[in-house]
C-alpha cells in the first residue's frame, strides 16, 4: 500500500499510509477460504496471464477476498425470503468487478475503476483496492452498500408510481415459459434466437446490441460466474464477429446471426412495436452487416439520433480514438405507417459527420436500393473520422 484516501464529511485527501494501516492489508493478516478456477487463455485473459495471473481468485487481494466472502455467507442468513436473498447475491457479486489488483484509479474523479472498464481487461501499474462494503458517505464506485441503495431507491420509485409491489416470475428457459401468467415481470434466459413469446405479442424491444467484434462477453463474464458458482464454460452463442469464440468467422457469419436475431425480433413485434437500441462502431463492415440484417429480417429505419456514450468519462478512452457518441436506431415491422424522424443537426467535428452520415444511410434500412453495400461502404471509410 503506498497511498489512502480519506474523507470527512465533503473533504477527501489521498495520504500515506500508517505503519498500522500498512500491517492491516498485508495478505498475512487476512486468511479466505475460498479458491476460484484457473485463467484460460484467451483474446481478452491474455493480458491477465502475460502478467502472472493464473487464477480468478488472483485478482483480488486477501482482504478484498475476505470480505466479498464473508458477505456471501451473510446474505442467506439476512433474510427468509429468496428473493432478497437473491438481490444481495446479486449486490455483492456484482462487487466482483473492482477486483483489487486490476481496478484503476481516476485522476478526474477520485474513485477506482472496474477491472474490465471498456469492455477490455484493464492492468495498471497504480491499482487501487477498494472498500468492498463501502462507506457511510456513500464513497467509491461499485462498492455492496452503493448497489444496494440504489436496488432499494429503485424498488420504491416503482412502488412510488405503481402504488403496489410488481410481481415476478422466473428465470426461466426460453421453452419452460407460461403464456398464460399473469405476473407483471417474467424473466427468461435463453437464446434471442428464440424469443419466449407469441406471433405479435410485443410492443417494444430494447436491446444491448451486439458490438461487433468490440466485446469479449464470454470472458468479461468470467471472473463474476467464478464468485456466482455459475458455469465457466465457454459461451459460444455470443453475437460476435470475433474469431476467438471458435465457431464465428468473422463479419459474414456475424450478419447471418443477427438476420436471425432481428428476424425473431420482427415475429414478435406487434404491427405497431418498436425495435429500439443504440450502436458505435469505427469499422464500417459492422454497419453494413447490421443495416443488412436488419433489412433482412423484415424491419425498416423509423427514427435516429444521437446519444453520448459513457466513453467521454472513461478513464481509459478519454482523449483516444474512441467513439464518443452512440447511434441510437428506432425501427418497425416493414408496411407500419409511421413518419421518419432524426435531429435536426449533429454534433459539429468529424464525428458528428460520420454519425450524419450513418443516420442517412440508416434512414434508408427497408428500402436499401442496389449496390447500397459498396456505395455506404465507400463513404464511410473515406470519412475523417476514421483517418
């Protein structure tokens, strides 16, 4: 340990540690009990192995390990019902992420950083462990109380406007679903290639896109299932183009998916249901796979804008060749009536020409004329943006 933060009441200062302080941290003095599996090789674990990692457990300092045991072991003791039982596990683990050995500091804002921060493993020379349960000012990023207040905050602006206590049920796989519940949540795992619902039975879907092939899902994932008990065999149903997953080849097998994904998608839609999600990317092989699929499967462009993407305040893409806007993408079952909209300007800068750009060729998805593919192609990699 070479330095703490402390903090009173609205002041905080980084100082050296005590000699006691310094004792207190030692691994020596903390004792976990619980191993985690091995690191497997991989595009993203590379880095955690180049520097000496082998196993998930190796991330995190004794003490950190401690607490995030000890914590678990509470939770099922705090509660008789599963369910709260399950929201603190679920607290807890998430925790996981600001593994002490791998989490950034941030000069800008004073609190340490997620081990995969920007969908990367991130290794820094200057780590910072951080206070797993967290303080009673609320300091940190990601500590158990901060999640936890914000699980309760939530729960009572729903009660607040509901007037009542949702009911949920599940998880469930995609094939155990009952059509005939009554519950105001239903929660199911399983494949968007197979969606748990009837011909037209949505009225919209929000999705996390598919990033192409910027986010290693699979082994981002590895270090929370770890904590979780859950399975760490590779996920290889991922809606990627990255070659490492083993059964993708790259950008054509990566529309193929999504064509079937937006084509499920479109079965589900209720003639006036939305597909709604926000897409970045630098490479424009990525918007032509996708504006494909989505002509493909059946939907047209209703709508555009854009939207800042949490790039701007992340330690590792500021000032970098990263995209600092999302794209965010409004789409209808082909034949719905309904009238195109997008902002009436861009950002100002060779971004916000790019975005333009995008949104035009967006707008054209459901009525994509022949040789769109190199005529979009060709303009994007030509744009300044990407110089």
């Amino acid at each position: 340990m070479v330095l703490v933060e402390r903090a009173l009441g609205s002041e905080r200062e980084l100082c050296q540690p005590t000699r006691s302080e310094i004792r207190s941290s030692a691994d020596s003095a903390w004792h976990p009990g619980r191993g985690l599996a091995a690191i497997p090789a991989g595009q993203e674990t590379a880095v955690l192995l180049r520097h000496g990692f082998g196993a998930w457990h190796d991330l995190y300092p004794a003490r950190q390990r401690v607490v995030l045991e000890r914590l678990l072991a509470y939770a099922p003791e705090s509660s008789p019902d599963p369910r709260v039982v399950q929201a603190l596990r679920l607290g807890i683990i998430g925790s996981a992420e600001m593994a002490g050995y791998l989490s950034r500091w941030d000069r800008y804002y004073l609190k340490s950083y997620e081990a995969m921060a920007g969908h990367r493993f991130n290794f820094s020379t200057l780590v910072a462990e951080p206070n797993v349960w967290g303080s009673s000012k609320m300091r940190g990023r990601g500590t158990v109380r901060r999640r936890l207040e914000r699980m309760s905050s939530i729960a009572e602006w729903l009660h607040e406007r509901l007037g009542r206590t949702l009911t949920v049920e599940g998880p469930f796989v995609s094939d155990e679903v009952n059509p005939s519940s009554v519950a105001d949540v239903i929660v199911v795992e399983g494949s968007s290639e197979t969606i748990g619902l009837g011909d037209a039975a949505a009225d919209l879907i929000v999705t996390d896109p598919p990033y192409h092939d910027d986010v290693e899902y699979d082994e981002l994932s590895l270090p929370l299932r770890a904590w979780a008990e859950l399975s760490l065999a590779r996920l290889t149903e991922s809606a990627t183009a990255n070659v490492s997953l083993g059964h993708n080849t790259g950008v054509a097998e990566y529309e193929s998916l999504l064509t079937r994904i937006f084509s499920e998608c479109r079965r589900v839609l209720r003639p006036e249901g939305h597909l709604i999600f926000s897409y970045a990317n630098r490479q424009p092989e990525a918007w032509v796979a996708l504006f494909a699929a989505l002509e493909a499967s059946g939907l047209r462009a209703c709508g555009v804008t854009y939207v800042h993407s949490e790039n701007e305040t992340d330690l590792s893409k500021r000032g970098v060749r990263a995209c600092t806007y999302d794209l965010l993408l409004d789409l209808v079952r082909s034949g719905a009536a309904v009238e195109p909209w997008r902002p009436s300007s861009f950002p100002e800068g060779d971004e916000g020409d790019f975005l333009e750009n995008l949104a035009a060729g967006f707008l054209q998805v459901g009525s994509l004329s022949a040789g769109w593919r190199d005529s979009l192609g060709a303009s994007l990699r030509t744009a300044a943006f990407l110089a």
